[in-house]
C-alpha cells in the first residue's frame, strides 16, 4: 500500500464508501447511480483513497466479505440467520455484526451523501455562514446551503438543525424540507426531520410555516412547536423542556417513557441500541451525556429495575433487572 493510500480517512467518508459499495455490490444500479457514484469519487482525493482501502479491506478480509455484504442488503431481521450460516470466528462475527448494523442505521437517500454540509452518526458540529448566520447540526444530519441574491435558503435533506439568524441581511431567511417551507422572522428555532412529517420548534421570536401543498401559512411564537406535513399543521404545542440541550452534548428528559429515552440515544450509537417490552413503560426524569452511552445507561440502573447487557460493541439492550 502506498503511502498515499495508507493516509487514514474521516469516519464520514469511509460511511460513504461503504454506502456506495453496498449499492453497487447489488448488482442493479441505474445508470444515474453510477453517475452519482462517479460524481463522488472524483469530487476530492480523500473519496478516491477511501475507496481504496475499502478495496485492500475486502482482499483482506475475502472468506467473509460476500456473506458480509449479502447480510447487509438483508438489514437487522436477518442478522441471525447469516451469523449462523457465516459462524466462523469472531472476526467474521464482528465484521458482519459491525457493518450491519452501520448499514442499517445509514441506509440512506443520496441527497444525504451529497449535501454540502453533514454529519456522520454521534457527530455534531457548527456552521457560521456568510450573512452571520449560525446552524449547528445534530447527529447524522445534512443540508445544503443555497443563497442567491433574492434568498438565504438552507435545505434540510436529514436530521435536525438549530438555526440563529444572522441580522442585517434584507433577504428572507428560509429552511426548506420535503415537507414545506419555514420562514425565519428574525429568531433563533429547530427543524427536524421526523418520519411523519417536519418538526418545527420555536426557542426566540417567530417563524413562519408553509407545508407544501397549502396555499398559505401560519406564524408560530417562542416557545411554541409543530409537525409540519405536506398538507396541514398540527394543532400547536409548547417546546418542550431542553430541546435545544442536544446543542450542549445533553438529554434533557422529564417524565418520558424509558423506550423514547432508548430510541433517542439510539440515533447517536453506531450499532443497536434496543429496549426490553417488560421495561418500556418505566418513566425517566434527568439530564444524561450524549458523548458517552455507557455512563448515560450506567445512570439508570440504580434507580430503575433494568441490566444493561452488551453484547459487542454494536449491540446493546435494556432488559428487565434479573
């Protein structure tokens, strides 16, 4: 391997290889896949290197790596099935496990892997933009940037944003998702992305909501949220308690099912992070780090009747104390 190619790559773009390799190892990609595929590789030399080791890893790793990729396809419900047929050492359960649950969790549209700005899954991070406008990305979250001279407009293609518009800027401030439109009035808010709809949460002043296929739309004040879908708005709601904490590296919970604290904290764990039925409906109040999953399930057990049982790295699960 030449030294070139030996360079380490950013977990980011090594997700992405695998991602693209996965889509192609199908067999069936479209010729707009391909381009897409191509668009990638050529886009920066790090894509190309990345994809390379990739390469040198399969070689390496040529007994297991297309029962691998086959269980992959296949998702989590048939993580038994292909252990048992490949159950051949650990590494080759580790290898399938791993990449498994990778793939699972970020099985995602190309738009994510083409934005201008993400985040890889337990990563957040800071954007200061042109016109003074700060957004910080949570966990696994894209979105592009499209100013013009008539319009600052971020796109939202996953995940959840908080945004603190810049002043001075005479241009309207919009956040665009599949669902709609939201136009900034001077404040500060999030947007996420949820599986039914767009939610909107608004922590200074005002913002305006304008679902997609609505001939108008409606102004929502601080401290009040919404879903946002398609074709309507639900009926408005308060923000609720810490929901911008995740912006500090925290979980803010008060008085919420253990299975909702689960699947949060689930969309910062690389691998599976799964809840016992018996222990689902327990309630939990407190504040827990999202940097570190260990210490956040450590901090149930002495008050809750639950074990933490760890598997391997990838595979965890909430269970009814013994």
């Amino acid at each position: 391997m030449s030294a070139v190619s030996s360079k380490p790559v950013s977990a980011r773009v090594l997700d992405a290889a695998i991602a693209w390799q996965l889509c192609l190892d199908c067999g069936n990609g479209s010729p707009v896949q391909q381009a897409e595929f191509d668009t990638w590789y050529d886009a920066c030399e790090e894509h190309a290197r990345a994809w390379q080791q990739l390469g040198m890893l399969d070689h390496r790793f040529s007994n297991v790596s297309r029962p691998a990729r086959n269980a992959l396809r296949n998702a989590r419900s048939g993580l038994q099935q292909r252990v048992r047929k490949i159950g051949t050492g650990l590494a080759s359960l580790a290898l399938v496990c791993g990449l498994t649950l990778l793939a699972g969790k970020n099985h995602l549209p190309i738009d994510y892997w083409l934005a201008d700005q993400r985040t890889a899954t337990g990563e957040q991070r800071q954007l200061q933009l042109a016109d003074g406008t700060v957004i910080n990305l949570n966990t696994h979250s894209a979105v592009d940037v499209r100013f013009d001279a008539d319009t600052r407009r971020i796109i939202l293609q996953d995940g959840e944003i908080m945004v603190q518009t810049g002043h001075g800027d005479p241009r309207p401030f919009i956040v665009q998702t599949r669902d709609g439109s939201l136009r900034a009035l001077g404040t500060r808010f999030l947007v996420k992305r949820e599986e039914h709809g767009t939610r909107l949460s608004v922590l200074q002043s005002r913002v305006a909501a304008h679902p997609e296929d609505s001939d108008s739309e409606v102004i929502y004040n601080e401290g009040q949220q919404v879903l946002m879908q398609r074709d309507h708005l639900s009926q408005a709601a308060s923000v609720t308690a810490g929901a911008d904490a995740w912006t500090r590296g925290m979980l803010v919970l008060d008085n919420v099912r253990l299975a909702d604290m689960v699947r949060e904290l689930n969309r910062y764990h690389r691998g599976y992070l799964g809840i016992d039925p018996q222990v689902a409906d327990l309630r939990i109040t407190g504040s827990f780090p999202l940097n570190n999953l260990q210490v956040a399930l450590n901090a149930l057990q002495p008050t809750l009747p639950i074990s933490i049982e760890q598997h391997t790295p990838w595979w965890i699960t909430v269970s009814p104390k013994p």
